[in-house]
C-alpha cells in the first residue's frame, strides 16, 4: 500500500510504502512534553520504505531535544512535524505523522499511546532499529 503524505503548505512531502499490505495501522501517540504540545501520533513499518521530498529546505527547521537522538522535521511556512528520523550507527531511521496522511481510511488506524519515560539511550535507540522505517531517503525537488 502506498500512503502519502505532507506538511500543511506541502513544502514537505512523503510516499510510504507499507508492506505487506495492512490490515490495521498502529497510530501511537507519544507522550513526550514535545509530542503532547503538538499532537503527535506517529506510525511506521519497520518493512515498508519511505521517500522525502523537500520543496524549500530553508522552510524547514529540525527540532532535537534531551537525548539529541532524534531530530523533528518541522514546516517553517505552516508549523506542521510530518515525520521524525533518527540517526543510529550511521543508518538513517524515520517515523511518520498519521496526522500528516492524505487519502486514507480512517478505520485502518489503531490508535493507542506509548510512554518512553522509563527508556535509556541504549533501550530506545535499539526500539527504533526494531520497530522505525529502516528504507529512509530524502529526494532533491526539482522545484
């Protein structure tokens, strides 16, 4: 299943191949100060792929906080955190905003909410190798 997804003003964009195909999507709402201020609830298919295209790189800011292991990518025109990536042994990771998706059935979402207070550097940066979009690649725009 191919889902798409953007920023607001569409400055950022993505193609998420999900595979194999879904029967239900996790919608996890994280409950980090971040995530509850911006109403983040992230999914991603550690099997899947996904594609990033940046219309205006200036337009776009990266956020990281405490840990500094993950960088929100946010929407300097409309506001909006379509995806999160992280860096791990020079592999590239990613999670998506369900918030950012187009075209999609709600009914395929399971939402829940995950806590990673307890978590160490070591256990949450192995829980995103697990469970994160491992097939990451951001596309230069030809706009």
């Amino acid at each position: 299943m191919l889902i798409n997804g953007s920023c607001h003003c569409r400055n950022i964009t993505f193609a998420l191949t999900w595979k194999p195909e879904p029967l239900e999507i996790p919608a996890r709402a994280c409950t980090c100060s971040f995530c509850i201020k911006h109403g983040g609830v992230w999914t991603s298919c550690p099997t899947g792929a996904l594609r990033v295209v940046i219309r205006d790189a200036s337009l776009v800011s990266r956020y990281a906080f405490e840990t500094k292991t993950a960088e929100f990518h946010i929407c300097v025109e409309c506001g909006v955190v379509p995806l999160v990536t992280s860096r791990i042994a020079g592999h590239l990771y990613a999670v998506v905003s369900v918030n950012a998706f187009e075209n999609l059935a709600p009914s395929l979402l399971r939402h829940g909410s995950m806590r990673f207070d307890a978590e160490n550097e070591a256990t949450r940066l192995a829980r995103r190798t697990r469970n994160w979009i491992a097939d990451v690649e951001f596309i230069d725009s030809d706009t």
